[in-house]
C-alpha cells in the first residue's frame, strides 16, 4: 500500500488496527524503509521482530533512527501491558491468573519474571517484569518484588514465569525462588497467593502442586 493510502486507513479509523503487519511497519518506520528490510522483517514475523536487539535492526538494514522508532514502539508496548493490562481485574483461581500470564508471555523466547500486585479483594492493580533471563535465587531478590507491593499497599502478590522450551516441570532454582518469596511475604504480611510456570498453551501451579 503506498504512502497515501496508508494515511486514508490510518485517518480513517483512527488506528492501524485493519492494515497488514508489512503495512504497520511501514507507517511506523517511515516510507523511506528498504523493501528487502521490510520483506526480512516480515520474514522474521512480529512475535521474533519484538525480542530483536538494537543492533539485529541495523543489520537487517533500518537506520538507527528507525531501529530506535521501532524499538521505541515496543517497549511502549511493554510499558501499556504491565501498567494497564488488566487493571481490577478479580483473581479467583490459579487458573484467572494463568490466562493472563499466557498472554502477556506466549512466544517470548527468554525467561520472563513478573510479579502480579492484588487488594484485598485480589484485583490487580498492577504488574510488571521484574527479571529476563535464567531464574536463579541470587537474581530474582524479594526485596524488588516486595518494594513495589509495600508502596501500593499491596494485600498479595502472584508471580509467574515462563519457560521457553514449552516443558513445565520447576526447576529447583524455581522451587527456591518460591520459598524465599514465601517466607519474605509472611514477614511482610504480604500472602505470596501462588507461583505460576507457563508455556505458550498451558501452565503450572506450584501451589496446587503443593510446593508452599
């Protein structure tokens, strides 16, 4: 679609909701970018062009101030699902939070680490990553997780992590991190409600498996 008509759809609905994601990109990036760096992009699809590094952009051929447009485009992304996903949305089984954790975490090719903040009538009030990479105890420390939770007056926290290889079995590392979050929350008077591990399609509960 040319320049023109990009802007009659955009202007029109007032969104780039009905363009293609070749379409989207362009508008975002700009008429100048190069048709091979567009079709690599496409190539590469949106779920692997969101975990590209800055400097993955450059060689697939965007300029910096497109790589920094694009790049600029997905952490507002980011930023909107952690500050405003689900905003009071009531937790009422492992179930309730794993939906919103397959969502916010299918496709993502690192560990992510996210701490689900709730009320005392377990609404969510916020969420946010608080690691990527390997879980590991020494890493993911209670004092970030429950420093955010004391500000907001927090009742509970869920926490929950992916696992890129699709297998749900927790890891010790994960089993660590849980108790170490548990017995921080009970010091706190801030119930750790559970730890959830999940794929793209599933996930488990380690609370329903009885690890805490």
């Amino acid at each position: 679609m040319d320049r023109v008509k990009l802007r009659e759809v955009a202007e029109l609905y007032s969104s780039a909701e009905l363009l293609s994601l070749g379409d989207t990109l362009q508008l975002l990036l700009g008429h100048s970018v190069k048709e091979d760096t567009l079709q690599g992009l496409l190539e590469i699809g949106a779920t692997e062009v969101i975990e590209l590094s800055f400097e993955e952009m450059l060689a697939l051929g965007l300029t910096k101030a497109q790589s920094y447009r694009l790049k600029a485009a997905i952490s507002f992304t980011r930023k909107f699902q952690e500050g405003a996903f689900v905003p009071n949305m009531q937790i009422r089984s492992p179930e309730d939070a794993a939906k919103v954790a397959i969502q916010y975490l299918k496709g993502k090719k690192q560990e992510h680490f996210v701490s689900m903040y709730l009320d005392t009538k377990n609404r969510v009030k916020h969420f946010e990553t608080i690691f990527i990479g390997s879980l590991n105890a020494s890493i993911v420390h209670p004092r970030e997780l429950f420093a955010r939770a004391v500000k907001m007056s927090c009742a509970a926290v869920i926490v929950f992590h992916n696992h890129p290889s699709q297998v749900l079995t927790p890891s010790p590392e994960d089993i660590d991190v849980t108790l170490r979050l548990q017995a921080a929350g009970e010091i706190l008077g801030i119930d750790l409600l559970d730890h959830l591990i999940v794929n793209d399609i599933a996930y488990l509960s380690l609370k329903e498996k009885g690890i805490f």
